[in-house]
C-alpha cells in the first residue's frame, strides 16, 4: 500500500515508518523537520508539513494524492508557542478526514491516547477526544487506537524520562500518581501494521494497554534494574517542589523546548493511563509484552547508561551555560564595565576601550539568551566556543599575563569550551 505516515519523526511515528517499510508498503513520512529522517530512513520518501496548519479539508488535498492509506502518529503535549494542542488533535484531524473522503483515502488509522471515555481532564485529552469524534464521523474505513504510556528501546519524551529518573541516586516518587499500563513501542508499530494489511477490520477504537498494572516508582525500578544499577532508597517529592519542577518546564516551553515535565503530564499520570488489552488481543491476536519482558530481551547496552545519565544533565548544562553568558554580559556592562574598557586599553585599543568593552557584552549577552531558545540554541552554543576561543586567542596574544592570574581567568575557559561540546553532543532531542 501507499501510505502516508503523519508525526513520522516522533517515538511511534519513526517506528510505524520503520515498521511499514519491513512489510514491504511505499511509505511517505511528514513531519515538520525531516532532513535528519530522511538521510537516516532513505527507504521512505519525505515531506514537511505543519500539521497545525493544515486545518482546511483544502490544505490537506496535494498531500493526499496516490495514497491508499494515512497513520496520524502526530500530537503535541500543551500549548507552547508555535503549537496548539487544539489545531494539531482537533482541527488539522478534522479537515484531514473530511478530505480523505473527498479524496477517496478510506484507510485512516488514528493513534489517540488511553483513557478518553470518562471525563477529559487536559487540553491535550480534551482536544484528542474531538479529534477521534471528528474521525469517527466520516464514512472512512477509521481505526482509531488508543496506546497507553509508550515505552521502547527508542526513548524520547516520556519513556526518557523513565531512564533518566532510574539513573538518579535514589529513586523520587511524585505522590498521588495513578497505574501506568505500559505498553512497548514495537506492538504499537505492530497494531499498525496489522491494520493496514487487506481485509483488516474497521470502524473500531481499541485500547492499547500493556498487561501490567504499574505504579510509577515500578517502572523506574524496573529501569533501574535494567541499567544494572542496585536499589535505592525512595524519596518522596513534596507536591509544592513537584509542582515548582513541572512550571519550570512550562517556563523552559515558551523558550521552544519540549520538556517531559510540564504541568500537563503531572495532571496525566495523576489521572493514570490504564486499560483493558483483552479486545486488542482478540482483534489482532497480538499478546502485548510487559514492561519487565520486553526489558529483559533487550538487556542495556553502555548507550543506553550513558543516555540516562546525561539525560537529567543536558537541561543544567543549558541552563548553566545560558546563566553563565548573561551574567557575563550583564556584570560587564555594570560593575565591571570600567576594569573591563582597562582590560582593553592595556591590550593596545585605547580609543575604542568603551565601545569594544560593551560590544562584548553585549554579544555574551546575545549568545547567553541563544542558548535559552530552541531553535537558536546550537547556533548560539557554536557562537560561544568561537567566542570563548576567540577571548583566549587574543588574550594569549596581547595579555597573557592573565595565564597567571590567580583565579585563572583563562584557564577556567578550557572547562566551559568543554561543556559546550557536551551540550551540544546532547542537544537533539530524537
């Protein structure tokens, strides 16, 4: 079949395209972004698309040409700017349905989220609800499934931060969360398949659940376990220090950064995500792992250690090296402004000492609020090692008695050039 896979970049997306192409379908994958994708998955072709911009049935008509089938495995957690939950869930789903009948694509498979038939407790199960109902509504050969928390050796989002909490010294435990029925990533890509092969049933919603009721500290022992590393003690997280840490990451959000932790997921897997897999192994015959199966067959390999260990870092590299260039900037065109003008005069520019001391800071400053957003954050991180390179180089030049200093002004820069590189050895996200 020839098939269009929406969301092809993300954890389940990437792995219905990976999964399609194995079994042998023509497939196409769109996503915002797909440069990386298409030199890593050259089997499929590639397009970029907005989905939260295509919310007219006419929007989404050129994209569905010579198409037998399309899999929608996109979705956004909140609102952030730029995204809209409401556009991307509902809207852009909408008009999607209403121009595959048009167009007379009658396969449409849905990946929804668990949980929607009792009361939407977020803007994101809100918004999915509409999207299905819209779906549902259309004389479409629809399936619409419903995954419960996905986890799987590719980790992104969520199921990465599973990995990076197993790797802390001991084990936090946000309080009031609710059972996770974790199911893996491959049979999610398997449910796909199976319901994109001739003669599959329709019109019907499953839920995707795994078999195992788990409380959230379970699936990160069970990470741990997995990592090699012994047990350790639980630490419960007072609520206003748990609140505190997912509004930090609706705050690192507007910056264009797409944290796990924001205060979405908190109300989420307080709700928990649970279900019943017994229709979905009755329509498919697929048996759905468990989460201590599916680890055990896959034991962890030294990359799958070092991810978690850098993964709660990356953000205080960022942050550390953001704070570190603004400060920067804002010390030297205050308090030190004036030792800062002496600093060059002595380096020979006695005219321009002002100027080129604040033109410094200045640009410290820029590439300090770069390294804040998203999308200027490699730029700004590469900008920073010419920077820091460029501050020695001339120093060791026409002042290298600072080489000397006490605090060692200059030697301190080697360490921050290494935090860059680390920084942005960790910066994609998937």
């Amino acid at each position: 079949m020839r098939v269009a896979v929406l969301g092809a970049t993300g954890l389940i997306g990437a792995a219905v395209v990976a999964r399609l192409l194995a079994d042998g379908h023509r497939v196409t994958g769109f996503a915002r972004r797909v440069d990386a994708a298409a030199r890593s998955q050259p089997s499929a072709a590639w397009a970029s698309l907005d989905m939260g911009r295509l919310t007219r049935p006419q929007d989404w008509t050129p994209h569905l040409r010579d198409l037998d089938a399309v899999v929608n495995c996109a979705g956004i957690l909140q609102d952030s700017p730029g995204e809209s939950v409401r556009a991307v869930h509902a809207d852009a789903l909408a008009a999607l349905a209403a121009a595959c009948e048009g167009a007379g694509v009658r396969r449409v498979v849905q990946i929804s989220a668990i949980g929607l038939d009792g009361a939407a407790a977020t803007a994101f199960t809100r918004t999915k609800q509409a999207g299905d109902a819209a779906l549902m509504a259309r004389d479409l050969d629809w399936v619409v499934l419903r995954p419960s928390v996905v986890v799987g050796r590719q980790a992104y989002g969520g199921s990465a931060l599973f990995r990076g909490l197993a790797a802390l010294p001991v084990l936090p435990v946000v309080s009031g969360t609710g059972p996770l029925d974790v199911v893996q990533l491959d049979d999610v890509a398997a449910t796909v398949a199976f319901f994109l092969r001739p003669g599959a049933p329709a019109r019907l919603v499953l839920d995707l659940a795994g078999p195992q009721h788990l409380s959230f500290a379970d699936v990160i022992r069970l990470y741990r376990g997995w990592l090699g590393l012994p047990e350790a003690r639980t630490v419960t997280v007072p609520p206003l220090l748990a609140a505190l840490a997912f509004r930090l990451g609706d705050a690192a959000a507007l910056f264009g950064w797409r944290p796990p932790v924001r205060t979405t997921a908190l109300r989420e897997i307080r709700r928990g995500a649970q279900g019943d897999p017994a229709r979905w192994g009755a329509v498919t015959g697929i048996a759905p792992q468990s989460l201590a199966g599916a680890l055990s067959a896959e034991p962890a390999g030294v990359q799958e250690t070092w991810f978690a260990a850098l993964y709660l870092l990356k953000p205080v590299a960022l942050g550390v090296l953001a704070l570190l260039w603004v400060l920067t900037g804002l010390i030297s065109l205050g308090p030190a402004l004036a030792g800062g003008a002496d600093l060059v005069r002595e380096a020979g520019a006695s005219t321009m000492a002002i100027p080129l001391a604040v033109a410094g800071a200045l640009a410290d400053l820029a590439i300090g609020i770069g390294i804040a957003w998203r999308r200027t954050s490699r730029s700004a991180l590469w900008a920073g090692v010419g920077l820091a390179a460029f501050y020695t180089l001339a120093a060791s030049v026409l002042l290298p008695r600072l080489w000397l200093e006490p605090l060692g002004p200059l030697v301190k820069i080697l360490p921050i050039l290494a935090l860059h590189a680390v920084a942005l050895a960790t910066l994609r996200d998937r």
